[in-house]
C-alpha cells in the first residue's frame, strides 16, 4: 500500500511509484518472529499474514528473508490479487491468498485451519495499482469515472454516493473523513450540479470542488480537492469500519512471540492503531495496587517506540512514502 492523502496519479514516475514503504525495516522487525528456533528441522512453518496484501511488495520481501515462512495474504481487490499471485508464483507451495477484506481475517484463518500466527501486517490506505490505473477514479489529477472502489466487483461508487446521499450525509462525510472545513460550500455545489446532471467523471467533481473552494484557499495545503477525494474515499470503501474491527482480531490471533505492524498514513488512520496498541500494553489492574497481578499485566510490549517515520534515504526515492507511520507491538503473554 501506499501514501493515500493528495493521491495524484503520475505513470511517468514508473517502478518507484511500485516500492513498498518501509519495507527492509518491516522485515528487520518482523523477521524476529518469524526466525525463531531456526536450528530446529522439526520446528512447522510460522506463519506470516499481509492483511493488505497490495501487489505484494512486502511479502516478497518476507518470504525472501525468511525461507520457512508460509504466507496468508488477504486483499479486497481482486485486481490486486493477480498481480500479487504472478509476483509471488515462485513461493506457490508457501502461500495462501484470499480475496477478502482485512476484518474478515478470523474467518480466512479459521477457513484455512489456522489457529494462530507469527507476524501480521497491515499497510492502510491505497495501493499503487489504485493510484497509478486512472481508470479506478482514485486520483484528482486526470479525469476518470468516479468508482474508488478497491473492490470493483460489490458496492457503491463514489459516484453513486455523490449523486444519491443526502445534503447532510456527504456534509458529514467531508468533515469527518476528509477534514475538509469547506464541506459545507462544496456539498452545496456539488447539490447545484446534480440537479442538472449527475456527476459522473473525477474531473467533474474537481471542477465543482474548485469552484467551491475560496480562492484564496486554493493555492494552499496542497490541491483543493484531495480532502474531498479522501472522504469519499474512505466512505465509499468503509476503511474506518473496518479498521477498528480487524486491530482486535488480528491482536487475539497472534501467538506469544508473535509481532502485528501497522502502516497508516494519516491521523485518521494512526489515531486507533495508536489506541489499540495503547491499550494491548497496559496493564489491566485497577490504579493504585503496589503489586500488580500476573494475571492483570500486559499481554503486549511495545516494539517500535512511538511511530517510526521513513529516513531519508526512502524519501528521496519513494516520495509516497513521506506520511507513513509505522507501529509494531510484540505478544509477550497468553490473556488470563
């Protein structure tokens, strides 16, 4: 997956748009998991899940390093899925993929007999399959019809949301998932248009936002309308459904030693991974108590401190990359 905020499309960038972020330091944190007791031939394969599975970049690079690794990779888009599974051939007889989204990871595990696994990682936000294909309707920089659909097979367009919600609901969907303080003005334009035809192509909708938009504002904080994009967006696909699901979930099937990473790329998507793993690392005994009970401490520790960022080095290459925030928490102990 990659950087999702101000998504701009840009084909003539070619192989760097396709390098996974952060991916030697992902495998450096997670190889621990997925290295152990390596002088044991009877030892069975860990198992290393990619919740977001993308084109496959990361798990390449997991299954390069640690040669007794079976992977389940689990993708909504079953575009993306292809493309993963020829990257991927040479490990046929170590892989498992699943077209599915990220919150039904119980089920996929169950389906496959899995109880329990090594090493989870979650890569938030878009792939570059979906920011470099226009056609998806994911970038504000060419014009395309208005899908954003990582999955194109079920569900709503944006385009449908845009032409069918109420005045109220794309209002709140503006602010709540795109931060965008104009939400009220560019709701109201897009109402004016689509009562004298629906909108139905990316450069339509940027025409109105555009317009909508003060122009003083314009110039400022990047293009006027990726915030709009990211609120559709993120309603159209229900990231923020299923992301607070699938962090407990993933949490309860990691086995002890097991390590879960999480890349997000904006506050709306660090804000539960940040809680979540806040919570998995505390202890659960009451304040106050001298001593607190084996029973009631913490079932997790914390691997990265804070959220680590990309160095420089990533930046210059991959400039996608330049938002990313990337948390790790290890498993140190069963529940009571």
């Amino acid at each position: 997956m990659e950087q999702h905020e101000g998504v701009i499309a840009n084909p003539a960038a070619g192989d760097a748009l396709h390098v996974p972020v952060m991916r030697d330091r992902i495998v450096e944190l997670l190889s621990t998991s997925l290295h152990r007791r390596p002088d044991d031939p009877h030892e069975p394969h860990r198992v290393h899940v990619d919740g977001t599975l993308g084109m496959g970049g990361h798990a390449e690079a997991v299954l390069d390093a640690c040669p007794r690794v079976h992977l389940v990779g689990i993708d909504r888009d079953p575009e993306a899925l292809a493309l993963a599974k020829a990257r991927l051939s040479r490990f046929a007889d170590r892989i498992d993929l699943v077209h599915a989204v990220h919150d039904d990871l119980p089920r996929v595990l169950d389906d496959l007999g899995i109880d329990r696994v090594d090493s989870i990682l979650l890569d938030l936000g878009l792939s570059s399959l979906q920011i470099d294909h226009a056609e998806r309707g994911f970038a504000y920089s060419v014009d395309a019809p208005l899908d954003m659909r990582m999955d194109q097979t079920e569900g709503p367009t944006a385009a449908d949301l845009v032409n069918g919600a109420e005045p109220a609901e794309l209002v709140r969907i503006l602010r709540q998932w795109g931060e965008e303080r104009f939400a009220d003005r560019i709701v109201r334009a897009i109402v004016r248009r689509r009562q004298t035809a629906p909108l139905r192509t990316s450069g339509e909708l940027v025409e109105v936002i555009s317009s909508a938009v003060p122009a003083a504002a314009r110039h400022r904080g990047g293009h006027p309308a990726k915030r709009t994009f990211q609120g559709l967006r993120i309603a159209v696909n229900h990231e923020m459904d299923t992301l607070p699901r699938v962090l407990p979930e993933a949490l309860d099937r990691l086995a002890v030693g097991g390590r879960m990473a999480v890349l997000a790329y904006h506050s709306l998507e660090d804000r539960p991974v940040k809680e979540a793993f806040r919570a998995a690392c505390s202890d659960s005994a009451p304040p106050g108590l001298p001593v607190v009970p084996e029973s009631m401490s913490a079932r997790f520790v914390a691997v990265t401190h804070g959220a680590e960022r990309p160095g420089p080095d990533e930046l210059s290459t991959n400039p996608r990359s330049a938002s990313a925030r990337l948390r790790v928490i290890e498993r140190v102990k069963e529940p009571a």
